[in-house]
C-alpha cells in the first residue's frame, strides 16, 4: 500500500515539515557545512545551539527542558531567564511549562543579563535555564542551563542530562505535583546592591571620573541605571534602549559601535568607554585618546591592575592566552593557573580561595569576590574602582606592558581524523616540552610555543602560535598547520 504523506511507519523519526524554500536552503547549506541533519539536539560549549524552529524547535525545548527537570528533585526551584528576542520568549514558555508538568517549581525573572541570572539562580534554586540568541548569529538560539551556584553544568551534569534525554525518560508530575510559577521583584537592586557591596569601590565618589557606557541596545540597559546612581560617578549611557529586532551582534556592527564609542569619549574627555554585550556578560574597552583596547590585551590591563593592587593569590587565565600575562603577574608576585579553554574550567579556579582574578582573552572578566563566572557588571565596577585609586590612563598602563605577537589559524579536519592529527602532533613534538593542559602545546627552546586544539563541535582544529615577533611566530604556526594539514589528508 502507498505511503500517505504526513503518515510514518512504527519506530520512524517523522522529517521537519518545510513550508516554504528558506528552510530547504538552511537544510542544504547545513549539509554543505557537515552539521547533522535537525534532529537531536548540537550540543555547544555552553549548552545547545541550533537554528531557531529548524533544529531547536518548541518540540525540542519541550524534550530539553524535561530531562532537565528529570535530574532533579520533586518540588526543586529553577530560575528561568531570557535575553530579549522574540525568539527567546517563545521558547521560554515552553520551557515553563515542561518544568512545571515536571513537578518543578519556576522562578521566572523575564528578560535580565546573564549574570543577573546567574546570580539570581545561586540564591536557592537548584539549577536555572536562560535561553539567548546565538553570539554572531540572529538566526540561532542557545539554551544554557546552569548549576545551583549559577554556573554552567559541568561535564558530568551534561552527561547526565544527555542521559536522560536519549532515554526519553522524563517524569511526569500528578495533578497535585504540578510546580509552581513566580515572578520575582526587585532583581536589579537586589544585583546591584550585592555587587557594590562585595567589589571594592572606595575611591570612585571622590574621583571625578567620567565615562561613557555603552550599553548596546541590550539586557545590560536595565542594570546599569541603578548601578551607575549607586556608583556617583558622572557617566553618560549610549544605546539604553532593547532592540528586539538586534538581538545580537556581528564583528562587523561590534566593531562599528566601538569606533563610534571611541569618538564619544574622545570628545567628553572621558577616562574611558565600556561596552557591554548584548546580554551583559562581556565588556570591550576604549581608552581616553578613543582607541580602542582589543580585547586580548584589555585581559592584560586588568590583569596588571589587580595584581598591582593584590599583590598575591593566583590569576586564572586559559592556555591560549599570552606568556606575557605571566611575567605581568610575576612582577607583581602573583601567579597564574592556566586552565582549559572551557567556561566550566575558569569557573572552577574562580572558585578557589585564593583567585584574585580570571579572564578569557574575549571580554569575559571574573571578579571573584562578587562571583566565579563571567560578569560584565562587576568587571566595570572592579574597573573604576582600580582606575580611581591609581590614578592612572588606561593608556598609560597599557604602555607599560610589552607587546604580545600571538597569531591564530583554524584548520579544517574531518572528525574521523582528529584523533589521527593529535597523536601526529605528539610525534612531532619529539623531545620538545609538551603541555596537555588543554590540546597539545608544544614549547620550543626559546620559549616560542604551539597549541594545538580540536574543536569539540565543529570539524576544524584550532592553532595558537607566539614568538618574539609575528614573522616568528607566523613560521611557528605554519609549520604546525603544515603538521595538522598532512594528518587529516
């Protein structure tokens, strides 16, 4: 008998229904790019990441979000938060509901910055969900869910969860059992008053300090009205207002905002210019001349200011950043703790008793007397307060530290073959100092040195190299894509 359209046979995944050409095109240019075809879930880095309502469906979240509350307790709290897209809002309410059919209660906050969620979700819940358009990608989602202390699950939490979500066993709440749904008052004071409390801002009221604060049409705009009040300190704030139809941004506007950013403050002869990410987690810098600090060497400003001030304790920085961040943490008697590339790892150090302070090279700063992961908010706050007492430019401070010459190089290879490239790596290495802190990273005689890193989600391996001068460290890097390239052929 004829198969009837729509109908599918005992045991078959029904396809993703395409109503028009847009989604044929996605499906195909997703083939093109190896990605597998809309089913279960990409997991990222820091959850799952896919197309809005072509690979991450309602359907989808439904599942997710049922698993999720699988792994926890009947009658536990989970805060669920938004960035402010549209895209975002829908979801979320379908996350509520899948949680609440659980037998889980929710703690709604509605469209805050991801630290205020993160905060928010360390104050007794037992783990939170905040759903974010993709960084560089206004056609995506991604769905975090995050740990009771507000951090993202560690990897055997996410085992755990992908567990329960192959297995399709999500747990299903009596009538009586059906969770409950809050909206929880007064977040922003309550942030910021915790924030100003725990960050050292003596200095900042007698200062005089001007700045301009960009909070780019994003979540941050709602934060910092009441934290810049609290602060005294003469601010003007650019691009308060939500954008929903500019959820995220590209490298191209990023960069077109920051050189807009850096003529401001060149002619209100600010101290300096921050501007937040649309969802508040990372910060990007201008100095007072207007120029802008890239953010790899923003991670080396800070740095030296914290050291400078502490004067002990320990800096978590990962593998891929400069070996110039520890002779600036030496100088200043600290030491660094070099970590995985992974968000989950700087989390961990960030934690410890003695970690004064933790950066990624991409605008993501940890303050961690006010918390263990990423915070836009506080990094400024910790910011102004360290410009205040020291009485120095940003230019000044970013003169004084020698210049960095890392280059980067992404190289494509099969995922059959990746295992192939790294055990070649290893070979080549020979009787070269080899650091598996995170990939291989290969150190030379005279200090120059090579990380070589698979990505865990994509088809491409990533290569770091840093020399004396870029020509050094661009034959470095050339010799170990030429290493990386013979592998995988």
């Amino acid at each position: 008998m004829p198969r009837r359209r729509g109908i599918h046979r005992p045991g078959q995944r029904p396809r993703l229904p395409l109503q028009d050409d847009r989604g044929r095109r996605l499906r195909q240019h997703l083939r093109h790019l190896g990605v597998p075809r809309p089913g279960p879930p990409l997991r990222s880095a820091r959850g799952v990441s896919g197309i809005l309502n072509v690979e991450i469906t309602p359907e989808l979240v439904v599942r997710l979000a049922g698993a999720y509350a699988t792994t926890l307790k009947k009658g536990a709290i989970v805060t669920t938060a938004r960035d402010h897209s549209r895209g975002a809002r829908a979801l979320k309410r379908a996350v509520i509901s899948a949680l609440q059919a659980s037998a889980i209660d929710v703690r709604d906050l509605e469209n805050v910055p991801l630290p205020v969620a993160r905060q928010q979700t360390a104050r007794g819940s037992a783990g939170g969900i905040m759903l974010r358009t993709s960084p560089g990608v206004p056609d995506s989602v991604d769905i975090m869910f995050l740990d009771e202390r507000g951090a993202d699950l560690s990897q055997a939490q996410q085992r755990k969860l992908d567990r329960v979500f192959a297995r399709q066993e999500y747990r299903r709440a009596f009538p009586g059992e059906i969770g409950d749904l809050q909206f929880p008052s007064s977040i922003f004071d309550s942030y910021t008053g915790s924030l100003l409390r725990r960050v050292d801002t003596t200095g900042i009221a007698d200062s005089g300090l001007k700045v301009v604060v960009d909070a780019s049409n994003g979540s941050a705009g709602l934060v910092l009205p009441s934290l810049l009040g609290r602060l005294e300190v003469d601010a003007l704030t650019i691009n308060p207002g939500l954008d929903e139809s500019r959820p995220t941004e590209t490298a191209e506007s990023r960069r077109a905002g920051l050189v807009r950013l850096g003529e401001i403050v060149a002619s209100a002869r600010a101290a300096f210019g921050v501007r937040f990410d649309p969802v508040g987690e990372r910060i990007s810098l201008v100095d007072e001349r207007g120029r802008i600090i890239e953010d790899d060497r923003a991670l080396l400003v800070l740095l030296d200011l914290v050291a400078a001030e502490k004067r002990s304790g320990k800096v978590a920085l990962p593998v891929t950043t400069t070996r110039i961040a520890e002779q600036v943490a030496a100088y200043h008697g600290t030491q660094v703790e070099w970590t995985t590339t992974s968000p989950d790892d700087l989390t961990r150090v960030g934690r410890a008793e003695n970690t004064i302070f933790g950066g990624d090279g991409r605008g993501g700063y940890i303050v961690p007397e006010f918390s263990s992961v990423f915070d836009g908010s506080a990094a400024f706050v910790q910011l102004l307060g360290l410009v205040a007492r020291t009485q120095l430019t940003l230019s000044q401070i970013d003169a004084r530290i020698p210049r960095a010459h890392v280059l980067k190089r992404d190289v494509p290879t099969p995922w059959a073959v990746k295992g192939l490239v790294m055990r070649r790596v290893v070979e080549a290495a020979g009787d070269r100092q080899v650091d598996t802190t995170d990939g291989v990273r290969v150190v030379e005689a005279d200090g120059r040195w090579a990380l070589v890193l698979p990505d865990p989600a994509e088809a491409v391996t990533h290569l770091w190299a840093e020399g004396p001068d870029d020509a050094s460290a661009q034959a470095l890097l050339d010799e170990w894509a030429d290493v990386v390239d013979g592998a995988g052929r």
